[in-house]
C-alpha cells in the first residue's frame, strides 16, 4: 500500500468502527459475556494453530537482531496465553456499568433527571511489541460496548493478526459485528498518522509504549488521548513516620521492581528524622545497589563514616534534573526537606503527577498531604507500586492517566464510558 | 501592545493563576462562600460606580454602530446586577463539592482506596458581549476552587474592568489570592491565541459566543475545550403518543423561545399518527408564524385542503441542508417516519447530539430511545427546553457540552473540577 492508500484503508476501518458501535452500545450484557466466554474457550483451543504466527514474529525479530527482552515479549508462551483467556473471563464475570442510570432526582418542574452510562463509541489502541495486549484491548472494548480499532507493533504483525481472528469469531458466535474489533493489518507508519486524526470516527486514543511514542502521539492526535508519560514517584517519610513502617514501604515502592510507573524515584525525609532514617534505608539501598542521588544534607548523612552499616554503597551528589526524572532503574533521588510544607512544595514542583506518598503518624499532616499533593494517586502509610488498576480494585486497567480531564490515574472500564442525561416527564413544558 | 508583548503579559496571567491555583485548591468553603457574600454586596453597593464604566462601552457601541439587540446585551441594568448578586448568593449557598472523597472500599491487599473532589487547576472563559459573564464565570471559579483567566469581548471591556475590580476586592477581603481571578485587560486579538495555547498553565477552555468563535478556539486551543457547537434538536411524536401532550410539548419545545440551543429544531411523526396529529401542531405553528420544512409525506398532509384550521402557514419543501440545520428561527423541519427505529436512525444521523425528546407511552420505545440516541441529553415526554444546568438542578450551568469526553451535557461545578485516587494504608507493601 502506498500512503494514500493506507489513508483510504484506515478510514475505512474507522467508518467500520463506528457502524459497529452503534450495535455495540445496545448489545446486552448476556450477549457481550459470551463472546469473552468463547474468546477464552478460543485462546485455549487454538494455541496450536497461534504458534507458526507466532513463531514467524520471532524469527524475525531475531533475524533483525532485536534484543533478547525485546524477543521475550513477543512470545505467545502457554502461561501468556492463559493469563489473557483468563482475563476474558474475568472480565465476562463482572458487573456490566453500560445502561447503568444514576442520581435520578426529581426536580422543581416535575421532570426526573438521571444520568446513563454509555459506551464512548470507538477507541483507537495503539501498542507495541507485546502481542497479548490486542485481546486485552479486545476484551476491554467487547465489554465497554465500544468498537476499537487495534494497532500492534510490526514486529508482532503475525501474532498479532492470528489473535485478531480468534477474537472476530468470537464476536460472530455471540452474534456480535465483526467489525467492533479490527486490527491495522498493515505496518506501515502512516496508518498510526490516520488513526489519531479522524475525530469524526474515533472518540479516543490510548497509546501504550516508550515515552517517544506516547509525546509523538499526543502532540499530533486530534482526538483525546487516555496516557501518562512518566512516573516520577515520591514517597516523603514525615517527621512522626514509625520508622520501621518507612524503611519497608520505601524499599518496597523502590527496589520490588525498577521497571514499572509506579516505583518510587525520589525519596524525601524529614530533617528531624533524617540522621535516623537515612543510614538504615541507605543500608538496604547500598545491598541491593541502588546509587543514591543526594542532596548534600543526605549525602552528608550517608557519607559519615559507617553510616551504611558496612555495606558500600554509591553516593553521588544530585544535580537539579534528578529532580525531575524517570530512572526505571536501580537508582534514586535523595532530599531532605524541613517538613510536610516542603515536601508538599517539591512534589507539586518535580513530580510527574502520577502517585506519591507519605508515611506519617499525625493525622493533619496526613490530610494536608491528601489534599495538597496534585497528582492522581496520593497515599498515606503504602507503596507508590499500588497505583494499578487491578489493586485499586477497577477489575480491569486500561492505562494510567496523569491527565486531569475525563480519567484521572489508572482507568478501568468507565474510563471508555460517557454519561449522557436521561430525562423522564409527563408532558412538563418550560414556562 | 505589540503582538509579542501581549504573547508575554497573557503568559504572566497563567503563570499567576498557577500560583494562586494551589491556594484556591487548599481554600476552606467557608472563606469561599465569604468571597462570594461580599462579591454579591458590593455589586448591590457598587451599582453607581459602574454605571459611567458601563455608559461609556454602550456609548462606543452605538458610535461604532452596533445593533439594538447588540447594545441591549451591554447593559448592566439594575436586574441584570441584581440577578448576578443573587447568583453569587446562590453559589455561596450550595454545599462545596471540593475534597468529597466517594467510594472508599478496603482492597485485598488491605489498602484502602477512594477518590477525591478536586479542582481541575486554572480555567480560561473566553465570552462575547454580556459583561455579567464575567461575574458568573468569578463566581464558578471561586466556588470551584479554580483559578480563572476571563477574556471578555472588547465592546464591554469597560464594564468587564470595573466588575473585575469588584472581584479582587472580594478576594482580598475574604484573604483569597486576588489572582484567582483575573481579567484580560487588552482587547488584542492576540491574547485569545495565546490564551488557549498555554497547557502549562491552563487546564481546560470555556467558550462562549457565536459558532464561528467557538470552531476557531476547538481547532487552535492546545488544552481540553468544553463546547457545544450547535443544538440541533428534535422532538419525535411516537405511534402511541398521546397527542394533546405531543401537541403541548412540541409547541413548547419550538416555540417557547426561538433562540436558545435547546429549542427544538425538527419535528419527527410516527405515520400511524401523522394524519391526525400534523394538522394540529401545523395550525399552531402556522398561527405564530412558524416556517415548516416538510418532507414529501407531511408537506401532503399540511398541504391539504383545511389542514391548517382556517390559518395560512408557510409549508416549503425540505432539501437535505435542513436536516441538519439549527435555525435558532420560527422555522422548524418535519418529517415523517416509520416508526421508532427510523425516528432513532434519523436523530443519529443528523443531530448534533445536544438533547432529543420523544413523546410517547410505549415503554419498550421509551426505553430504546433513552439506550440508543446518542445525544448528551435524551428525553421522554418532557420538552427539549429543560436541557438546562438550572432545570437540571446542578445548581450553576459552566456551558453545554456535546463531547463525550469528561463533561457531557449541561456543565455544573463538578464539571470543573477531577477525582484524585486516595489511598490509605497501615504500611502495605506490594508483594
């Protein structure tokens, strides 16, 4: 396909889209369930037959020298298939939230007025290597009652279009439109430049990968985009924090996993907590090799002599852009601050907005905290690496967004839902 | 100014409102409600000083020759300022929606998670001649806990400047920043670009005017817009309807008032009822001056010998522009349809998904209009007319919107501001 023809081809999917959705909007749960259902009974059945699609991605991947964690994601593995037919399932168990009404209230004039949840119409997803997430992505939209329009990495073209004719049979065995799940079938680049811009098809976009493709796509999008692009995460250990509570909190929210948006970057301390507090966390850090980025009230601490218990650990002095990163790797900020005030400051200043925490035992500073701190997930005494959509108990997590408008923080199913008003009379006229 | 020194002064707004953003978030609603008392005394007890301010813009007006009507909406009449007071008044009096934390529920992992009221940061409102939306758009913001950058039209920007300084005197003596609210104080063009294309400090755009102003903020603006573009509404006279009320609410619906969004703009009948019930409304219309544009099937009807009751009405032939058109007139198209499939095939096709009503007493077709119109507001036996934030009972209306994003339909305070996931732990770690 030349460019144009990728533009013609992408418009088509998108008118596609949005027939289909008027079907999906008035589908029944029953109905919705059991095209999850046979998804699942689908997956399992079929790993036989994904496994040459699969391994094609592979081969390739490998022939064009990708790196061995990049080959690792593209892999259909047994236990990845069943995580993804399990989550069908799940998703087919719980409550359906399309036609929904709520707050129903009569009003002075006699009218009633409520508020319907409905489907937001057709979603565009745009990912990369990982096949799985096209029937993540499907399964999502299956429930939500909206259409979507699916846009995998290249690498993962023939994994990718495998999975997407599993998920077209189960729609068509439910008695579903085919057309409420369609995958991009070419790789070419401009079909990403399409998809983002047809607002009179797609209602919203949510791109998942590496913080390039996400800042590409929300600058050139037309439509609304679902994303966060960095987590720079804080935990702020307060001057009453019991101590033990904070040494677990912090090493957890740093060091259970580097990779994830949620784990912790920048760790804060109390001045009057500090010279107790650092030598303990900075042991841990050091055992586990973590480079500790410090301001030099902590790299003063944490330099003193045996201060880290023996262990050697890697001090260096901060420069003003740790504040503001994103390490995803075993390395972290390090400040000390006066107290909640400059805690609350240097949050609302350097972070990202995705989740931040503090460990406390005085009540006031815990509600300020709440209050002040503006990102989307703040927590009092737990680990930053809570913030998901599965553990805030949304059943389902469609992204993080740090985004005030529309969702705000991990995204569940409403997040690709609307509320429209509902208004039952009797024959009221406006006077 | 030149261009690059408004460019600057705009940039310096939106930085102050940042600031004084973080300070409204953390307000208490009773320093709020003392804001909004004393903005509403001294706009009782400022009206003569306001007068020269607002003689001299009406004075400019009728120099520059601008329409009677046009003029008319400078005027700060005594009603118009006491309306505004009141409006104030009312805003204190409702409870503050900012800090409400809803759905708190206890997680496997023993975290417990809910979510937070918020402001959404800094809004900009950016309105055309009436200068009492300036103390509408004041009072939202300090209700909300917003910040707010106000962007008048130049014709009134006398008035506007005078009523401004009676919000910054309300602020100062309830001890909230006085840059909470501030005023563009140039009438460049200019100011309006640079306005909707600073995401650093603004988080969301509110205009309102003229079509043509508000197609021109949602191509250019870099940041979310809450709009409406246009309000093509229908009502639908179903089989079952019964036909004194259909006769009531349509004429209502149409009539009541030509100019506003949520008047009705095409008239739908069931066959089955169209014989009977097209002479009616057609009598009606015909006998306020109400243009009809007919379809071939009810321009036969009205077009019939006596149809109209001994009135003379003016029927044309529809073309396919009128389907779609929103005529704010005494003009109104009709058509005739199958039944509740194609009424619902119609609205979708061509409405412009503001607010659509059916009359009817068939509950399956009730409940079927309500699911599948894909409209901001849908309604069942009451008049388009309602699609108000007032009738709606939301205590305040920001705007309309018809975008499926964050806010849809008539805007309260809620839809100023965002939900914040609170966590709260006893040091729960993530394993």
């Amino acid at each position: 396909m030349n460019a144009l023809n990728v533009s013609e081809y992408v418009q088509t999917l998108g008118l596609q889209a949005k027939a289909a959705s008027a079907l999906m909007a008035k589908a029944d749960a029953a109905t919705k369930n059991k095209a999850l259902k046979a998804l699942a009974r689908r997956l399992r059945d079929s790993a036989a037959e994904l496994a040459p699609a699969n391994a094609r991605d592979i081969e390739r991947a490998t022939a064009a020298g990708l790196s061995a964690p990049m080959v690792d994601r593209l892999k259909l593995t047994p236990k990845v298939i069943e995580t993804v037919a399990l989550g069908c399932e799940q998703l087919a168990a719980m409550p359906d939230v399309i036609g929904e009404i709520s707050g129903m209230k009569q009003q002075p004039s006699g009218i009633r007025v409520g508020q319907m949840r409905v489907p937001i119409g057709v979603f565009g997803m745009i990912y990369e290597s990982r096949p799985n997430v096209t029937i993540e992505a499907a399964s999502l939209a299956i429930k939500s009652g909206n259409a979507a329009i699916l846009r995998g990495g290249s690498e993962a073209i023939e994994s990718n279009k495998a999975l997407a004719d599993l998920v077209s049979a189960s729609l068509a065995e439910a008695g579903l439109p085919v057309d409420a799940v369609q995958l991009v079938q070419t790789t070419d680049r401009e079909a990403v430049g399409q998809l983002i811009a047809m607002p009179q098809f797609v209602d919203v976009i949510i791109p998942r990968g590496g913080k390039g493709l996400i800042e590409r796509i929300s600058r050139d999008a037309k439509v609304p985009v679902i994303k966060h692009l960095d987590g720079n995460c804080h935990v702020y250990v307060d001057d009453s924090a019991p101590l033990d509570m904070a040494l677990k909190v912090v090493d957890n929210a740093k060091t259970q996993k580097y990779s994830p948006c949620n784990a912790a970057e920048g760790l804060l301390v109390a001045a009057s907590v500090a010279e107790l507090f650092l030598p303990e966390i900075g042991a841990v850090f050091a055992a586990k090799g973590v480079e500790m980025r410090c301001d030099p009230a902590a790299a003063r601490i944490l330099r003193a002599e045996g201060a880290l218990h023996g262990e050697t650990g890697t001090i260096v002095d901060a420069v003003e852009s740790d504040w503001s990163e994103e390490y995803l790797a075993a390395v972290i900020s390090i400040k000390v601050v006066d107290g909640v005030d400059e805690a609350i400051a240097h949050i609302n200043r350097y972070s990202s907005h995705h989740t931040d925490a503090i460990i406390t035992r005085d009540h006031i500073n815990a509600q300020r905290f709440l209050r002040e701190v503006d990102s989307a997930s703040v927590m009092v005494n737990a680990s930053t690496r809570f913030a998901d959509g599965f553990e805030f108990g949304l059943g389902a997590e469609i992204g993080i967004s740090t985004d005030k408008f529309h969702a705000r923080g991990p995204v569940g199913i409403e997040g690709l839902t609307s509320l429209k008003y509902v208004v039952l009379g009797q024959g009221e006229i406006r006077t």
